[in-house]
C-alpha cells in the first residue's frame, strides 16, 4: 500500500523550531489536513513533515529516510517556492525513485515555472481531494500537470486535524486577545467554504478564483461553493464532543457571502446548543456588506459572533476605488459604527505602501488611513505593506510599469518585506507612521522568538497586548 509524506514548507512566515504560540508558528495547514483525510478514506498511509516542528534540513532528510514515502506532496504559497523545490530536491537526494507533487495556489498559476525543475514530477492543478488519491493508485495515467476534480464538499471528508500529533497542544493558544474579552482556548479552526466572488485588484486571484475552478466548455471557471450548514454543524459538534473547545475562527476569505446560508448558520448554533455553551466564533467581512445587511450581524452577534476581521484596506476614497474594493470611507466608519453598537470587535484590515494610478505613491493616502485607524480605535489593528502578489491584477500593472523593485519569491506574500518592494515608496517613513501598539507587540514577538521562549513569554506578550488596548 503506497504511503504519502505530505509537507509544509512553512518557515518563511515561520521557521524551523518555531515554539507553539504565534499563530504562523501554530496553526495546521488546512489543505493538508483535507488531503490526509481523502487520502486515508481511500486506504493509503499518511505522515506529516511539518518543517516548523524540525531543526533543519538535516533533521528534514532524516525523516524522509525514516519514513521511506512512495509519494511526496508538497503545498505552496509563493513566499514558500524556494523552500519547496528544496524539500523536493532533498527528498530526491535521500529516495531517487520517490515520486513527488506539489499543488497549492502557486503552482496552480504557473505549473510551466515549477515544472522547470527537475525534482517535480507532478503539479497538481486546483483541488486535490478526489485526484490525489487516484494519482497515488496509479501515477502512470497522469500527465505532468493537471486539474484536480472539482469536489462536492459535502462529500469531502473532515480535515484530518490529528495529521499533528500536538493538535491537542497547538489549539490551547489563542489567536486573538484583547484587552476587553479575549478569545478563549482550546481555539479550532473551520472552513465553510471555497472562493471569493468579489475582485479586489490587490488580491491574489482574485479571492483564489485561479484555485477554486471547475470545467466548463472545455475551460476552467471560477465557481464559489459553501458546505451545507448540517454538514458545518456535524463537523463543529464532533470537534467540541473531543476536545471541548470554547472558541471558532473560520478561515472563509469571506463568511457574509449568501445571506440565507448565514441565517441557517446562526439558528443551528442556536439549536445546537453551542451558544449556550458560551461559544465564540470569528469570522471575515467587508464594509459594504456589513453595511447593508446590518440585521444579519446582530443575528450572528447573538449566535456567538465575537469578532471580525473587516477588510477597511484604506481611508483614502481614491484608493478604495483604484485597488476595486467596492466601498467607500464612509461604509468603512459606518461599517465600525455598527460592530460598536453590538458588541463586535474588530479586527482591522489596512494596507500601506500601494502606488496609485499614475505609478507613484503618495504618503497622503496612507496618513488618511492611519488616522483613521487611530480615531476607531480597533481591537486588533491589522497593518501590512503593499506586496505585488504573483496572480493579481496590480502585480502585473506594477511589472508592466516597471515599478517592481524585488520580485524574489521569498519575499511576496511576507506583511513586511525585508526590502524595498516598490520603487519611490518610503518604507522608513512606512515603518515611522504605523501604529506604536502594533510596533511594540512586533518587537516583543521578534525577542520571544528569538529567545526560543514559549507559553510564559508568550501570555506575558498577550498582557502587554491588554495593557496597550486600553
């Protein structure tokens, strides 16, 4: 029976050796805890190379030659390319005839580009839940790239969560804490659905539009689907019955999307018996959107909503408009204004460090925004420098402008690069403007880090986080 070595390559956001509490160094990684569970559905063996949970690459080759996989598949985001291709390459080194595949939203964008390398044998295209199990059982009637099958996902297994035999460990973290109400472990994560609808220039797709596909007319079509909520609430009663949790994040690019799914949801937690548990539950929305359907947001308010992560992006009008995000400042402080008024914390979204239409940037815009970011006080301030993400509109327009300055694959998709990654932007001046709140519990992460301190150090930063909220 074949045995598959799935991996995550994630120590560019994260590192080998990571101690459990930040969230990169924390979280599982979703599609391999979906493709774990398809593929033991279908008989095969699974084992985990995580290279947060190594030393280094020594102590990565050492698993591999003790576990003596048949097939090695490999996730990627951009930023983790050349991390990758190096797990490959050293998985080849230990077991030439090991067959290898790497999926994921880069590889699904630019399957020429990783087919380059001659450590890959398969790029596997899309969704991997249906096609990988086939692929394991019979590699010899699969082309070098090609397009998973597009899954109902009610028929997708549950994330094979145990894939990390720390799982019990990692969610007593949590993922948000704040001076008012924190989110309390143990933490889960879900995911209730695949794809965004919206086109946000700056997003990589967008909102994944290039991974979430199926066939049509000989084509390949973005195609948005939800779980049904029956099967969300089969799942979410499971995962209290064994490990008793008392919050949810979900993972959705977007959880406001079809109106009626949402109230279903919110009457099953109801009927469930989860609110009365005292669950609390995260999600992600958009100004507009909160906007028009502010009813709803109380529904889910009281069906245990306890934060949101608001996709604000700027205060500036002419850039709302230029990064095509389908608001306006005026539904961003209304937006706020709403989650005040009942109870909902925020989480905000905000991007510095993007060039406008005539290819310059302008520190006026990114001033608006951390004013405004000051004057609503949010929870959590989420603030993240401009990257030209491979995929999205404003990366080729800034390539086709000649406004790139570093296009390494290390680099894209890190919240703050190490070098200057558009030309005439001051990333000093960036640096300077953020709020102190977020540089300070910056700095306390790198030190924590760097120490190799855990828990203690960690709930000692999360104090420091209550201190500055207030």
């Amino acid at each position: 029976m074949p045995k598959v070595a799935l991996v995550n390559p994630q120590i560019v956001t994260s590192s080998f050796a990571a101690p459990i509490g930040f969230p990169d160094d924390t979280l599982i990684r979703h599609s391999l805890a979906f493709l774990s569970a398809a593929l033991k559905g279908a008989g095969h063996q699974v084992c985990l190379m995580d290279l947060r949970s190594m030393r280094g690459w020594d102590a990565y080759e050492e698993a591999v030659r003790r576990e003596r996989p048949d097939f090695l598949g490999v996730t990627m985001h951009t930023c983790e390319f050349e991390a990758s291709l190096e797990c490959l390459r050293r998985a080849k080194k230990v077991l030439p005839q090991i067959k290898t595949v790497i999926g994921g939203i880069h590889p699904t964008m630019f399957p020429d580009e990783c087919l380059e390398n001659k450590d890959v044998d398969f790029v596997l295209k899309g969704e991997g839940e249906l096609s990988f199990p086939k692929l394991v059982e019979r590699p010899e009637s699969f082309s070098p790239h090609f397009w998973g099958e597009t899954p109902d996902l009610d028929k997708v297994p549950f994330e094979d969560r145990e894939l990390w035999p720390d799982y019990r460990e990692r969610i007593k973290y949590p993922l948000f804490v704040t001076g008012r109400d924190p989110f309390l472990p143990p933490m889960v994560e879900a995911l209730t659905k695949r794809g965004c609808p919206w086109k946000c220039r700056f997003c990589c797709g967008p909102g994944e539009q290039n991974l979430f596909t199926i066939e049509k007319d000989g084509k390949r079509a973005p195609v948005f689907r939800s779980r049904s909520v029956e099967n969300v609430m089969r799942e979410l009663l499971g995962l209290y019955e064994k490990y008793r949790f008392r919050s949810i994040v979900f993972h959705d690019d977007q959880f406001v999307i079809n109106v009626k799914w949402v109230e279903e949801f919110c009457r099953a937690m109801h009927d469930s018996g989860l609110v009365k548990k005292g669950i609390r539950w995260w999600a992600a929305s958009r100004p507009d959107v909160i906007c028009k359907n502010e009813e709803l947001f109380e529904m889910m308010k009281n069906a245990g909503a306890k934060m949101l992560s608001i996709g604000l992006e700027s205060f500036s009008g002419r850039m709302l408009e230029w990064m095509k995000k389908g608001g306006t400042v005026e539904q961003n402080f209304r937006a706020v204004e709403i989650c005040r008024k009942l109870g909902i914390q925020i989480y905000a979204n905000v991007i510095l460090g993007m060039p406008y239409s005539d290819g310059k940037w302008h520190p006026e815009d990114d001033l608006e925004s951390v004013r405004a970011i000051k004057e609503i006080k949010p929870d959590i301030r989420s603030v993240s420098f401009f990257t030209p993400m491979p995929g999205s509109w404003l990366a080729d327009w800034c390539l086709k402008n000649g406004l790139v300055l570093d296009y390494e694959t290390r680099n894209l998709g890190v919240r703050f690069p190490t070098s200057a990654r558009i030309k005439g932007v001051d990333y000093e001046f960036l640096h300077g403007i953020i709020p102190r709140e977020y540089k300070l519990r910056s700095l306390a992460k790198k030190i924590i880090k760097g120490m190799g301190l855990s828990r203690v150090a960690i709930k000692s930063l999360f104090f420091i986080r209550k201190i500055m909220a207030k």
